[in-house]
C-alpha cells in the first residue's frame, strides 16, 4: 500500500519565486489595460474575449490558465462560475471588468478590474470603490496578520459601510508557479490561518444596492516590505 502525502495548503513548487510572481502579476495588469483600451461600445462579450485573446499571444504569455471573463452590464453580478452571455453587447453608458489568469515564465499571474464607458457617475463610483475596498482589505492583512476568512468578514463590513454589497460566494485564492491546484489549498475566505505573502489571490466583487450591476477587483496580496 502507497502512503500519500496531502501537500500543504500554503506549499510552493521547486520553482517558486516571488520576483516572478511579482513580474506576472504585473504583466497580468498591463494586459488587462491594453484590453480595456480596445473594448467599445457595441462589442460584444465574445468579441472582447477574442481580442483579449490575441493581446495576451502578441504579449508572449506562456499560456492561459483559467478562462478569460469579461462581463459587461448586469452581466457583471455573475461569478467565475457562471457562463457569460457571448451576445452581450457594452452599452454607451455601461460597466464592464476583466478577469485574467495568465502564466508568465511559469507563475500564475490572476488580475482583475472594473472599467466604465460613458459618464455616469453611479458606475464610475462602483468601479472605484471594488479597488479602495481591495486596498482596505489589503491593508488589515497587513496590519492584523488575520485568517482568511476574518479578512472576508472583514470585508462584508467594510463593503456595507461604503453603501456596496459584497459578493460572498467569491473569497480569493490560491497562486504559485504553474499549476497552483496541486496544493488543495481551497478559497482563502475558507483559510483558517493567515494567508503567506504572494501565494494568494484576493478577490472583491460588489454590487449596486438597488440597481443591476456590480464591480470586480483582485490582487496578489503581497506585504509591502516585499514589494
């Protein structure tokens, strides 16, 4: 009988390295905005998801490795989970985000946020607060050294105060060099202890409290002594 071994949730590959975790998440970024420089009003969802496509081979990713989402309109309440609309059309005045997950030199880049076309105010605002709420949360990680799960706790407090709704079915998770799921780490707002520097996601999508559209944001959680 073979004895197995279960990996630890917070366990590295031989190639780890926290500069290229750093250097994807970077890359992932800069992709996203040369993307949301190229969506207009009238594409569709499919449409952008094709040109998104094309820029992450002319940029020289090593692969994807989770599917590209970008949502439009009310389509931006759904979760990674749920199938997009590809016929989905970006309106004149209308949100949208991106979400990528791309390797680069072998480690999992996943970034993801919320632009606005158009003026009006209510979305633009929705747009900013994903982020500043991102960044708050960030910021009592490092403060506090919490679990996972108090940092999403954390962050349904923070979201309501600011007026939003957080999406609690989506809580983060993990990265690493390629391919992270080897560790069975589960979503960070299920991780009972405090998660490591640059090994983790940390997602925030929020919703208009009365109207049919949302925001998204995410990030590596890196402590700021390390870049």
């Amino acid at each position: 009988m073979t004895n197995t071994v279960t990996p630890q949730p917070q366990a590295v590959g031989p190639q780890f390295s926290l500069s290229k975790m750093l250097h994807a998440r970077d890359r992932t970024f800069a992709a996203i905005d040369r993307i949301a420089e190229q969506i207009h009003p009238g594409m569709t969802e499919q449409q952008a998801k094709a040109l998104a496509k094309t820029t992450l081979d002319a940029m020289g990713m090593d692969r994807i490795w989770h599917g590209i989402i970008i949502r439009f309109g009310s389509s931006t309440l759904k979760t990674f989970r749920q199938k997009n609309d590809p016929e989905n059309v970006l309106r004149e005045d209308d949100i949208f985000f991106i979400d990528l997950g791309v390797v680069w030199d072998g480690h999992e880049g996943d970034s993801g946020a919320s632009f606005v076309v158009g003026d009006d105010a209510q979305m633009q605002a929705c747009a900013h607060a994903a982020q500043a709420l991102w960044q708050q949360v960030s910021d009592w990680w490092q403060q506090t050294g919490c679990a996972g799960t108090a940092l999403y706790d954390y962050a349904a407090e923070q979201a309501a105060a600011m007026g939003w709704q957080l999406n609690l079915d989506v809580k983060g998770h993990r990265v690493s060099d390629f391919p992270h799921a080897i560790y069975q780490a589960g979503d960070l707002g299920d991780f009972a202890a405090c998660p490591d520097t640059g090994l983790w996601i940390l997602e925030i999508q929020i919703r208009h409290p009365t109207l049919p559209y949302g925001a998204f944001y995410e990030d590596l959680l890196v402590r700021q002594t390390q870049g």
